[in-house]
C-alpha cells in the first residue's frame, strides 16, 4: 500500500512538473518567436489587403468610436488609413490593437502628451527582450472576434444583473433535496427530480442572456493578470502606471478559475468537459458565479476600465517601436506652434509613402502651401498622401518616414477621393462643395492643412477654375495650410502670389509615357493628352483638329464656335 501511495505521489509530481515544463517552454517558444517578429515589416497579400476596411476593423475602432476621432472618414479614406494602420499593427490584444487605433486617429495639438510617448517608443526600442516579454503578457489577453474587452466594460456596466442572482436559490435547491435524496431518499428523490426539471428549463430560458455576459470574461482574466503582473516589474516605463495597475490584484478572487466554469477549453477530456456542462445545467453554478463577476465589475467598473487603457496604451507604444525598427529609415519630427496668425510652415527631406513597396522620396519646404500640377498618374496624388500621412504620424506616433520633418500643429483634412452620395441623393459635385465647407468652418477654431485633389472637378471648366481660384484664395486668407492639385493650368497663373508652385514631369519614350515622380519648381509646362492620343493610333484627322483647337484657344482666350480656325 505505501509502495502504491509512493508511486501515486510521483504520478502525481511528474505530471504537474509536466504541466510547468510545457507552460514554461511554450511561453519561452513565443518569447521567441516575438522577438523574431519585433521590427519586422507586417506584410499582407492582395486579398488581405482588398478586405481591409473600417468594417472589418470595427472592433479595433471601437474605444475611439466611445471617446473621439480627430480624423474624419473623409481623410481616413483619402490616405488608406485601414492599410497604415494593419501595418503597424504589431499587437497581441484586442486592448493594445484598439488603443493604437485611437492613438492614430487622433493627432496631438501638444507636444507634452508627444514627448511621454517618445519615452515610451525609445525605451522599447531599446529594451526588445522587456518589449517582447510585456507581448507574451498580452498576448494571452488575445483578441475576440466578436466583441472589444472595451465593449465589453461598456455593456456589463449597463446590465441587470438581477436575473442572474436568482440562480442561488437554483443551486442552493439542487445541494439540499440532493443531500436529502441521499440520506432520505423516500422523502427527497421527487422534489430533487422536480428541482433538477425546473433547472434545466431555466438554465435554457436565460442561457443567451447568460453567454452575452460570459463572452470576454476569460479576456478580462488574462488582462487583471497581466496588469497584476506588470504592477511588480521594476521597469522605469511603468513606474507611473504602477500604483494603478496594482488595483488589479482587488479583481483576482473573484474571476480566479472562470475558464474552468465558462469554457470547454480548459478541461482535460470531452468526457469530463460533458459532465461540467450537465452539473452546470442542473446547478446553475456558472450562473451564480457570473453573477458575483459581473457584480464585481459594476462596482470597479472605472478602475478596470483605467487598467485596460493602461494595458492597451503600453502595448501600443511597443507596436509603434517595433514598427519604427521595421522603416528603412525615420525622423523625429519638428513641431512648433502654428495658427492663423502664425502661418504655415513645412519642411520635408526624402519623405516617401509608407505604403509602397519602392517608394520614389520628394523634398519640399514651403510657408505657402503648394499648387501641384501635371498629367494623369504623374504622381500629384500619392505626393500629396505622402505629405498627410507624414504629418498625420508626426502628430501621433511622433515618428516621420523622410530624414527631415520640421511644421506645426495641425488638424488635418483632406478632400481627394470623394464620391457620390447616393444614399443622400447628392451628385459629386455637391459632396465636394459640402467638404470644403466643412473645412471653412473647422479653420474658425482650429489651424488647419488641407489636402485637396482636383479642386471642383465635378463641374464645368470656366466655373470650376473661377470657383477653385477664390476657394483657395480665401482659404489663404484664413490661415489653412493648403496642398492641392490641379489639371488647370490657369490657376497656376491666378494663384502664383498665393502659393508656391510645383509639378510633376511626364516622358514620351518609343512610344510610351513613362514618370519619374519626382517633384519639380514651377508650373507644369507639357501637356500629353492628345499625345497619348497619337501613341494609340486614333486617327490623324482628330489629332490635327485637337492641336488646331489648343492653338487657337491659347491663342485667343476662347473656343472657337463656328469651327472656324483662321
């Protein structure tokens, strides 16, 4: 019998020495396995990048949808923001994903809350293996597919959870006429039968009800340890976080075991996982336990809602390191006070899109704002992009992709890619008239850059240039930082005393048009349009009326009507 008690005590041993040895060398293998990836470039293929969208980050937006976006959908859509975002997405909980997704819809107006984060980005950029052993932390948070921890805080602070605390009296039923039926089964068998009837039909009737509270709360178990975890590193990057995050230790009782009572996941067999679900439908036990947790939560719902933004605002400041490593090269920006009385300020060195695989760089500096011209797929466009998307990162993850980066603060907007409303019933033109309104109205509180593509395109030639000419003009006037682009070539003329003027070059070579992307002083002073005319073979007789009209036009100021070209 001692030899068999012996031999059981080992069994016993080893197995839970076995059970260490694993968990031990599975976190050691992930603690790996981030490092191999901190610094990497996240790389997507063209159908991962055809799906992204807001829909389908709409969990990762959801703490900026409850607090603020100081970028509009307008912008966000202009400079692809969903793809800028998924490639610094290095985060391993849902907790850092949507925190980053905040920090880089909002732009700071401040340096101060900029030169907290830049101490945060340096030090994990310093410090890989702390950055990576905080991610193995959050990475047993994980990431819900269903719904935001975030979310989840918000919907349990408004649940009633009275339904839930009458499962007591359920399980309090089924021990008794149980223990009863044991020791006088004549007198407890029936009303045990009944008890089990009566909760089996209750635990059904209120079991959606129950999974919708159950949903994260394995998530919020893995984010009080972690943070629980964190409040005993002796790290300088925590020190101020540390007194908060020790709050965390007051919610561990309480969600201790969760996943054993609201999961399958964490039983041994399928057979022992059957009878955990039969004993809960009989005794409301997960019930009773859910009730106390979402009690709890109620009660500390600010400061577990503080824990997670910590949580989530440190994960996201290593992403941003890890995302700096992965850049060919950055700056630090220069930011310096700026508003309507102040002016504009721009200056750029080798700045490229972050977007592109091989990247042409441009370098601008300007007080003015710029007017950009050149033919189509010249590169006016994505320059323009280059230069929102680097002001956007100064201002929020302090980080440029140029050499150089010196401007002010901005709120920035863009108007590029608008399309017809039809859902409102509005054409192009109107959408478009209603943006730049918009941005009129903004620059009264705000200093603004605006980004604008192909000002008015969606109305007639002599309106459009009028309109556009006393549109940025005005804007001028009103203190906006402005970049825009444009086919007109007249506006280079009406607006040279207002801003300075740039183009883009196109070349004909045996038979093609091909660019060099690369940003020019002055006006644009070729044209293409009936060249690539001529390239495609159309016939001679449209190509010399086509050149005899521009000649005239350019000539006298007008078209001529009755066709006559002399």
């Amino acid at each position: 019998m001692n030899y068999l008690g012996i031999i059981f005590v080992l069994l016993l041993v080893f197995l839970f020495g076995s059970i260490l040895w694993n968990r031990r060398k599975m976190t050691k293998d992930r603690l790996e396995e981030l490092k191999e990836k901190f610094g990497k470039p996240i790389v997507f293929d063209e159908e991962e990048l055809d799906g992204m969208s807001e829909q389908s980050l709409r969990h990762a937006s959801f703490y900026t949808r409850m607090h603020e976006s100081v970028l509009d959908e307008t912008t966000k859509s202009d400079i692809n923001f969903s793809v800028l975002f998924s490639k610094m997405n290095q985060t391993y909980s849902s907790l850092g994903e949507e925190y980053l997704y905040y920090v880089l819809s909002n732009p700071c107006m401040e340096y101060q809350v900029l030169q907290e984060r830049e101490k945060e980005i340096t030090y994990f950029q310093k410090n890989v293996e702390q950055a990576t052993r905080m991610q193995v932390l959050f990475s047993k948070i994980g990431k819900n597919a269903e719904v935001s921890l975030f979310q989840y805080l918000e919907f349990s602070k408004t649940v009633d959870g009275k339904n839930l605390k009458k499962h007591l009296l359920s399980l309090v039923a089924f021990v008794i006429t149980g223990v009863v039926s044991v020791i006088r089964p004549q007198l407890g068998l029936v009303p045990f039968f009944l008890v089990i009837i009566v909760n089996v039909v209750t635990y059904w009737s209120n079991r959606q009800f129950a999974y919708a509270i159950m949903g994260s709360i394995r998530q919020l178990e893995a984010m009080i340890n972690a943070a629980e975890e964190l409040s005993r590193w002796k790290d300088p990057v925590l020190t101020k976080y540390q007194d908060r995050l020790k709050n965390a230790k007051r919610y561990k009782k309480v969600l201790k075991n969760s996943d054993i009572i609201f999961t399958s996941k964490a039983s041994f067999t399928a057979d022992a996982d059957a009878f955990l679900d039969y004993l809960r439908m009989l005794s409301h036990f997960d019930y009773v336990k859910l009730s106390r947790i979402l009690e709890r939560i109620q009660s500390g719902y600010d400061e577990l809602y503080e824990i997670a933004e910590i949580v989530g605002k440190i994960e996201s400041m290593i992403a941003i390191a890890s995302y700096r490593e992965s850049l060919p090269y950055y700056a630090i920006p220069e930011l310096m006070e700026s508003g309507k009385d102040i002016g504009g300020k721009l200056k750029i060195v080798d700045a490229y899109h972050p977007l592109l695989e091989d990247p042409v760089t441009n370098t601008l500096e300007t007080s003015r704002g710029i007017l950009l011209t050149g033919s189509n797929a010249s590169g006016k466009s994505t320059f323009l992009r280059t230069i929102a998307i680097n002001a956007i990162l100064a201002q929020t993850i302090h980080t440029c992709c140029a050499k150089e980066y010196a401007s002010g603060f901005y709120h920035i907007r863009s108007a590029m890619s608008l399309r017809d409303s039809l859902a409102n019933g509005e054409s192009y033109f109107v959408v478009e008239i209603e943006t730049m309104r918009e941005i009129l109205e903004e620059s009264k509180r705000y200093p603004i850059m605006c980004f604008v593509d192909e000002i008015l395109r969606g109305t007639n030639t002599i309106e459009r240039i009028a309109a556009a000419t006393e549109i940025l003009r005005y804007m001028k006037e009103q203190g906006i930082f402005c970049f825009a682009a444009s086919h007109d070539m007249e506006l280079t003329k009406l607006l040279k005393k207002e801003y300075d003027l740039y183009h883009f070059q196109e070349y004909m070579e045996e038979g093609n048009v091909t660019f060099d992307y690369i940003l020019y002083p002055g006006p644009v002073t070729t044209r293409n349009a009936i060249r690539l005319l001529e390239m495609k073979a159309y016939d001679k007789s449209i190509i010399a009326h086509a050149m005899a009209l521009v000649d005239y036009f350019e000539v006298h100021g007008e078209w001529p009507f009755d066709n006559n070209l002399t």
